[in-house]
C-alpha cells in the first residue's frame, strides 16, 4: 500500500466554454479503494473517465502504473499514442459503468471471454474455465448461457465486474455502479465490490453510496463544481468533515 | 357470487364475413373474365414457364442479384464506415460517392458502364519506364454480364452504406465504451462489438433492397444481359405471346422474392439473439406456427422468453 498506481497531475477539461475540471490532483496507491462522492455535475464521472482516456483532458496529465495515460513520454514531449497503443493501455484498466454495458448479442460466459482471448491470447478453453470459476464465486454460475436480457440489473452488473475482471486489471474504475439499479438490488452488487476491495483490487469508485465509502473506503475525495474539495482518510472525511460544502452535501445525503 | 357463473359471449364480427364476400365475388368475376378471354392463351403460359431460355435467365437474375447484392453490401459496410470516419477526407469521399450514386438513375448508369468502352478503349498499367505489364481492349471486359454485376452493385452499395450506417447510429454509444475500456482495438470494436448489433437493424431494410435489387435487375435487359425479362422478351419477339411471357417472367419473380422472404426470417431470428423478440408476426410465421403446432405441439428453440 505505498506505490502510486494512479496520478492526476493538474488535469483540466472543458467541454466548450464549460470547465468540468479545475486543476485536479490526486494519487490512488496500489490497493486501495478510493471513493469521489459529490453533487450531480461536480464533475466526477468525466475525472473517472479521464484515467482511461474515455474523456480526453484539456490540459494536465494522468499516470497509470507510471505510464502517462494516451501518451508516451520521449525527449521531454507528450506524443499522442495511436489507437491500438492506447487500447493496450486501456487493457490493464477494468472499468464498471452506470448502465453495466453488456454486451446484449453474446451470452454471459461469451461477454467475460472476448476481450481475454482476443487481447491476452489466452486459450478459449482455459478463459472459458476462469469466467466458470469467477462466476461461480459471485453465484451466477448457471447463467453463463443467458443473454445479458434475461438477467436482473444486479445480475448484469455483477457480470460486469467479472467481465473487468477477466482481463486482470491493474485496477477498476466503477462509475456509479448502483445508481441505476432498484433498490433492493443494490445490496447483491456491493456486496461484490466489499470481496474485491478485501482482496486488494485497487479500486476507484464514483458512488452515491455514502455507507459503502465509510465501510469500504480508504480514502474519499469530495468534489463540488470541477474541483477536489476535500480528500483524505475515509473515516476523517465521511466523520469529521472539515470544509462547510462537505458538511452540507453529507447532512443532505445521510 | 362467483363470476364464472356468468358466461362471457364473445363480440361477433359480422362485417369480416360481409367483406369476405364482396372480395371472394371479385375475384370470381375477375377470374372468369380472364378464362374466358380468346386471346390469352394459358397453354403457352404452362409451355414456357419451365423453357430453357426462361430457366437460363432465371439464373443469370439470381447471379446478377446475388451479385450485386454482395458488392453493394461489402460496399456499403467500407462506405459507412468511412462515414463515421474521424478522417474528414475519407467521410467527404464516402458522401460524395453516396451522392453520385445516388443522384443518377441506375438505368443510366448501365448504360454507362456498357459504352465506357468508347471513352477508355484500353485498360493498359506500365511501369514508369514505360513497359506496360498487361494491355486489355476495354470491350472484352465490360461483357453485359460484367456491366450489370458492376452498375447495380455500385449503386446498391450508395443505398446499401446509408442503411449500414443507420444500423451503426442505432448500436448505443455505451457498447463502443465499454468494448473501448476492456482495451479492443477499433477493429474489433467495429467487427465485435458494433456490427453484429448493427445486423438486427440492417436486416430488415437490406431484405428489402434485395427484393427490390431482383426486380431492378430487369434493367439489365437494355444491355443485353440475358437475364429473365430479357429471354422473355426475346421469346415474344418471336411468338407475340406478350402477356404470356410477361405472365411467366412475373411468376418467377413472385417466387425468388418469395424465397428471399422466408431466407430475410431466418437471418432476422439469427441475428435478434439476446434482443427480446417483439410482437411482430410475418405472414410466414404463421404459417410456420401451423405446422409446428400440428408436429408436435411445442414452442421452438427461437421462440425464447425474453
């Protein structure tokens, strides 16, 4: 828990004349489990989507495991990667969205497989057998034939963590992983995310879930209007918050 | 008090038996007029719907549509591509081909292609130094079967790369992020992930094209091209039977386009896997449905529960 495996260097993004990113900082070591919470529109999503270059920032730069994300550092100078570079990168980055995103013409085992066999070159009989077993540690081991349609949304999502985690990522980005699930779903997907944090998966996560930040959390980042209000240990941030903005969004949210 | 004491009676419908009648009595009047007319002889209908020229010219339909529908669809797959192309050369190349294609009428295009011969007599390529490698009369090439496969899959192709396109505009942008951040390259992306979502939505517009391709490849009768209309019309050159040959060509058309339907099912169902299946029914389904419930009583293995 002291190597830096994630670094936002002063990242600014503006779409038009609107700046979403102020001058963002911030470090993830590796296996922790850092939580961005905030009002809608406070920019977390497009910081989230920044690592892996989904969202280009318009100035500043992020690293990942020492790489500079979407660049490569020669002479002194930031050359833009090609596309094929970038996916590589991309690769070693597993990323949960809102909407879980599977992918509806293939089947749950058929979603967890493509991108390890097309990508890592692993035999389809040996990813066909890790997706089993993954599955199977999550309890949805008799839907590795559904399609995606036939499960529930908690299902789907679950599928979705093990389809990021089929790639062995070097860590996950989980963009509000819960907000669009029914309630009584939402506890089947944390629950998911609690093992992986407890089993030392580097973890960043946008959420509204302020009990899963305090319980699972080391750190937390507060962002309001583009910029990192306050960050720090989850306990201190969630408990005792320091800044008046943080104290407000957390009285309304709890 | 138990409501199925109260038994339901169900609406009549007298109307459907009225309006049944009145097209059934049409179409006896119809049919009467037509048996009982001197002139149209139904025994050279049955004489030359099976004549050799006719079934050589059902072929050469089948291959100039078979044809051009695979050009049209390669084409039109390179084409939409390159419309949703971050390169703004290469989409303004694919609009103003899609333009082009468009804008003229096939049947001019056709008759281009067959006289392209008068502008470039020669396809020769020669080496800077001036050896030429191959040397080609242009006439030798372009045979009217050559012209037709080629004038309507340029022009399938411009119809084609807007339906695929649509098909690609209609695949959610989440799809191509999520396929993005597991680390697949554009390629795979686009062959994966977007395409064969692209399919349900192209399916449907692309079986049409292709009736329509069957029947629009009777143009190619103005160049010679020996397919069916052009051997019916040869044959009535000879006999006069105009509508009898006209009558059998149109029979032969129902049927490819017939079969171009129940072909359109098929694909369709492939390609709707893990969709939930909507309401829809074709006229084939049902026919289908009838005889599967009499075999055996069982819903099939397409017909999954979304």
């Amino acid at each position: 828990m002291n190597n830096k495996i994630v670094q936002v260097m002063d990242v600014s993004k503006s779409f038009a004349e609107t700046r979403v990113l102020k001058n963002i900082s911030l470090d993830v070591r590796d296996g922790e489990v850092a939580c961005i919470i905030g009002p809608s529109g406070a920019g977390k999503s497009t910081l989230l989507r920044c690592i892996n270059r989904l969202e280009e920032q318009t100035s500043g730069m992020i690293f990942v495991a020492g790489e500079p994300v979407g660049f490569d550092l020669r002479n002194g100078r930031f050359h833009e990667l090609d596309a094929a570079a970038l996916a590589r990168q991309r690769a070693g980055i597993g990323m949960v969205f809102q909407r879980f995103n599977l992918f509806p013409h293939m089947t749950v085992l058929e979603n967890i497989i493509e991108a390890p066999v097309t990508l890592r070159r692993v035999k389809k009989a040996d990813a066909i057998a890790s997706a089993t077993a993954l599955l199977a540690s999550i309890g949805l081991a008799e839907k590795l034939h559904d399609y995606p349609a036939q499960l529930s949304g908690g299902q789907q999502q679950r599928v979705a963590i093990v389809r990021a985690l089929a790639m062995r990522p070097r860590l996950i980005l989980f963009d509000e992983p819960t907000s669009a699930l029914d309630p009584e779903l939402v506890g089947e997907v944390l629950a998911v995310m609690k093992k992986l944090a407890k089993d030392g998966m580097t973890m960043i996560v946008v959420t509204h879930e302020i009990g899963f930040a305090r319980e699972v959390a080391d750190t937390v980042h507060f962002m309001v209007g583009g910029e990192i209000v306050e960050s720090g240990p989850a306990a201190s941030v969630l408990q005792s918050p320091r800044e008046a903005r943080t104290r407000t969004f957390l009285s309304r949210v709890m | 008090m138990p409501m199925s004491e109260f038994p339901i009676v169900r609406r009549r419908h007298p109307w459907r038996w009225v309006a049944t009648a009145v097209l059934v009595l049409l179409a006896a009047m119809l049919a009467a007029k037509v048996a009982s007319n001197p002139v149209f002889v139904f025994q050279a209908v049955a004489d030359y719907l099976f004549e050799p020229r006719i079934l050589s010219g059902v072929v050469v339909t089948l291959y100039v549509t078979c044809g051009s529908m695979a050009i049209g669809l390669v084409l039109g797959v390179v084409l939409a591509v390159m419309r949703v192309s971050d390169n703004p050369v290469i989409d303004r190349a694919a609009q103003l081909f899609v333009w082009f294609f468009r804008g003229t009428p096939v049947l001019v295009q056709l008759i281009f292609w067959f006289n392209i011969g008068i502008i470039f007599p020669a396809l020769t390529l020669s080496l800077p130094g001036g050896e030429v490698l191959f040397h080609l009369s242009t006439n030798s090439i372009m045979t009217p079967a050559v012209t037709a496969l080629l004038g309507l899959g340029l022009n399938e192709g411009a119809y084609m790369s807007e339906i695929v396109r649509a098909g690609i505009l209609s695949v959610d942008n989440g799809q191509r992020e999520a396929a993005k951040a597991l680390g697949l390259p554009p390629w795979k992306v686009l062959s994966r992930i977007v395409l064969p979502q692209a399919l349900r939505v192209i399916v449907p517009p692309a079986g049409n094209q292709f009736v329509s391709l069957l029947k629009t490849s009777s143009l190619v009768s103005v160049i010679a091209a020996g397919d069916l209309l052009t051997q019916a019309t040869r044959i009535y050159n000879e006999n006069f039977h105009i509508l009898e040959l006209l009558v059998v060509a149109s029979l032969w058309y129902l049927l490819l386009t017939t079969v171009a339907n129940i072909g359109q099912y098929y694909i369709e169902r492939r390609y709707s896997r893990g969709f939930v299946q909507s309401g829809r029914t074709t006229a084939f389904d049902s026919v289908r449905g009838l005889f599967r419930r009499s075999r055996d009583g069982a819903p099939g293995k397409g017909d999954r529960p979304a």
